[in-house]
C-alpha cells in the first residue's frame, strides 16, 4: 500500500518501509509540518497497519478534527490519543490546517478533500480548547489502556497492575502511573534529563529478534511545574546510509496529554514496540536504538536514547548452514530499511581449483512472506558468462527447519551453480 500525504507544503509517502509520519509545527521533528500557529510542534501521527491509514492526536493544544460527513449535517468529530481509521472523502484537520491523503494504486481508490478549517471547525477547537485548559490544571489525565499483548500474563502491564494491587501505599505515583518493575527485574537501564525532568527506559535485555515484541517500562520524573504534551518512544533503526536521524519503524503513545506535572512526581508506564520481519543487523554501518520523548509545551522537550542490537535470525540459519556446508562467508551488508542483504561467499579451496572461482556473490531479499535468494558466479575463464541461480523460502518453513535441512535445499542450488 502507498498513501501520499499533504500538510501546508511538505509532503510525504506512507509504504511497508516508512509505515509512520509525524505532522507538527516543527519541520526538525516532523516529516509533515506547517508554520501554522494552531499547530503544535508535534500535533499528530499518521500510520499504516493491517491495510488500514491511521490518525491520532499527540497531545496537541488544538486537536486533530475529522468530518465524514459530506452533507455537513453532522459536526466534526475530535479525534484522541485513541487511532481513528482515515477514509476517503472526509476532511481532516490538525488544529486549522487541512491534512491530505491520497491511496494510491489500491481496491478502494480516493482522497480526501483539503479545505480551510470552517467557522463552526474554528469555534469547536476554541471550546475544546478553554475545557482542555481546565483540565490540564487539575492535573488529572486519563490512563491510558493497556494493549492485549500487554494484558496477558507476564507483560509488564500485568506484572505492574499485580504489583499496584499488592502495594496501596506509600510514594507518589503520579498522575494515572504505575508501579514500575525494580532494576533486579529489569537490568538494562538508560536515561536522559533536562531541568524539566528525567525520563528512564527501562528493559529486560538487549538483544532483539525478527518480529520480536520489546516489552519494557518508561519512568519520567518530574523536577519542575511543566505542562507535558505526550510521551512516546520510538524503534529507530540508524543506518549510515538512511536517514540522517534514523528510520522508525514503530511508535508507543504512552501517555497522552496535556496535564500539568508537578515536582518530584514519578510516572511509570509499560510500553511495547514490534520488531520488523526482516532487520537490518547491528554492526559497523548499522545501529538501532530506543529514543523515549516526554514533549513539553513551551520548554525543553526531554529524551532519552537506549543503544540496543538486533539480529536477523533468518539470515544466520542460512550462515550457518553455508558454514556446515564448508562455505565461507563474507561479510553480509545490510541495506537501509533491512529488508535485503548483500555479500559474498567462498566455496571450499578444492572447488576453488577445480571450478577457477574465488568466490559467489549472494543477494537475499524479502518480498513478503518469501526470501528471495540469489548467487551469481561472475566471469571467469571457466565460465564466458556470470552464471546465477534464484530460489525462494518460505519465511514460515525457513524459521521451523534445521540447519540441516536448510543446507541440503542450499546444496542443491549450489550444485546447479557449479556444474560446467
């Protein structure tokens, strides 16, 4: 799925490799933004998941407003920290300005249609507004709700609700917080603070897997009187040749806003984040990290970044079966986004003699549930012409077979490769 996106004059694509955009005010955080009074600096986000354009708002100070109804009989709808699935035909605003969104080459085909913010639009957010300010100084937010992933046992949201219910007194929880695991359960800790506060992410480890859930905990302490917009946290995969400030592959809405911190409040909350399929691995050219925000209205946003590795389970099964097949392999080089991996491999000295090659170029590709595998023998003076063979797995099959099993279906290949 493409979704082509609008906002002022920036504009950007939603696909399988940039599935989330963040709109705001702010053109050094945001990949849709517009010098727009009523727009916060980060106002809303925008998504993809299971073939559906998402939208919910951040916190931001004037809303996100969406009418689907073309007849304007029915007022527009304000639109929460809780998603809200975009269709075509309606209209869409971040605080006065008209968001577009465009899907392209799909069954269901359309836009929606960008207009100024209409007078009745205009008095709505003023009113929301002058609530919003009401209860953003009683300081009373509403909690948000844990995911299913999360309620299931051992999560640590239902680790901290257990833990809440068995400890009913003592310390500030702050505002709708929980009781965060202690660091004997969850070792790996990083922070980063400011004078407004400090914000610690907190995990059971360090290494990740293909399509694994990172489960931890966010702690923002609070050091002054500030009022909080949202915290979120970010899976960024940086990559020497990406983006300059790193590719996001998912984002947690922790907690939506606005309320009014006061000092020396703790707030704990569990988050979850989803690993893509097919990862680019940890090395030289290729680092991945959590990045924690607590965004602030009016002041220094706080941020914390978690340096953390990932592995690409697929591409080492089929490593080591090259290996057990007495193949030697080069290093493999990840592309920006994953998803495809290049490298070389060298078939043992005896075949080197006997066949003149020094080596075999390997290309492996995801394309959707498959594993593209391709090897080249380039020219030589046995071979006039670059000889290739190209194969799927079925992402499914790969992960339950042996090493065993994966190496005798990549002998057979080679052995197409290697004949005269």
């Amino acid at each position: 799925m493409t979704v082509k996106l609008t906002l002022g004059t920036s504009n950007a694509e939603l696909g399988p490799h940039n599935p989330r955009v963040l709109l705001g005010r702010d053109e050094t955080k945001c990949e849709l933004w517009v010098h727009d009074n009523s727009v916060s600096r980060r106002h809303a986000e925008i998504y993809l998941q299971n073939g559906q354009t998402y939208i919910r708002d951040l916190g931001s100070s004037n809303g996100v407003w969406v009418d689907n109804n073309p007849y304007d009989e029915i007022p527009p709808v304000r639109v929460g920290g809780e998603p809200i699935a975009i269709q075509p035909h309606w209209k869409v605003w971040v605080g006065h300005a008209p968001v577009g969104v465009e899907w392209v080459n799909e069954a269901t085909q359309g836009a929606t249609v960008m207009v100024a913010a209409p007078p009745n639009v205009k008095e709505m957010i003023a009113a929301a507004r002058a609530q919003m300010e009401q209860q953003t100084a009683l300081n009373a937010p509403a909690p948000v709700a844990p995911t299913p992933a999360q309620a299931q046992a051992g999560s640590p949201a239902a680790h901290a609700e257990a833990k809440a219910a068995s400890s009913m007194s003592g310390g500030s929880l702050g505002v709708g917080g929980t009781v965060a695991p202690t660091p004997a359960e969850l070792t790996y800790r990083r922070q980063g603070s400011n004078n407004n506060g400090t914000l610690l992410i907190a995990l059971p480890g360090d290494t990740f897997n293909n399509e694994d859930t990172i489960s931890g905990y966010l702690e923002f302490t609070a050091t002054d009187r500030e009022r909080v917009a949202s915290i979120f946290i970010e899976l960024i995969e940086r990559h020497k040749k990406g983006p300059r400030r790193g590719h996001v592959w998912d984002r947690c809405l922790v907690r939506q806003g606005p309320w009014r911190t006061k000092k020396d409040d703790v707030l704990s909350m569990p988050f979850e984040l989803r690993v893509p399929s097919g990862p680019s691995i940890s090395g030289p050219s290729c680092h991945w990290e959590l990045r924690g925000y607590v965004d602030i209205a009016w002041a220094i946003d706080i941020e914390a970044k978690c340096p953390i590795n990932m592995r690409n389970t697929d591409i080492e099964k089929i490593r080591d079966a090259l290996g057990a097949l007495d193949y030697r392999m080069g290093m493999l080089e990840s592309k920006p986004l994953g998803q495809k991996f290049i490298g070389k491999f060298n078939p043992p000295a005896h075949q080197q003699r006997e066949l003149n090659i020094t080596d075999v170029n390997l290309d492996i590709e995801y394309l959707g549930t498959n594993l593209k595998i391709t090897m080249v023998v380039e020219k030589s003076r046995l071979f006039h012409f670059d000889k290739k063979v190209e194969f799927v797995f079925d992402i499914a099959k790969l992960r339950a077979a042996s090493r065993d099993e994966v190496g005798q279906y990549l002998q057979t290949e080679i052995n197409k490769l290697m004949v005269k």
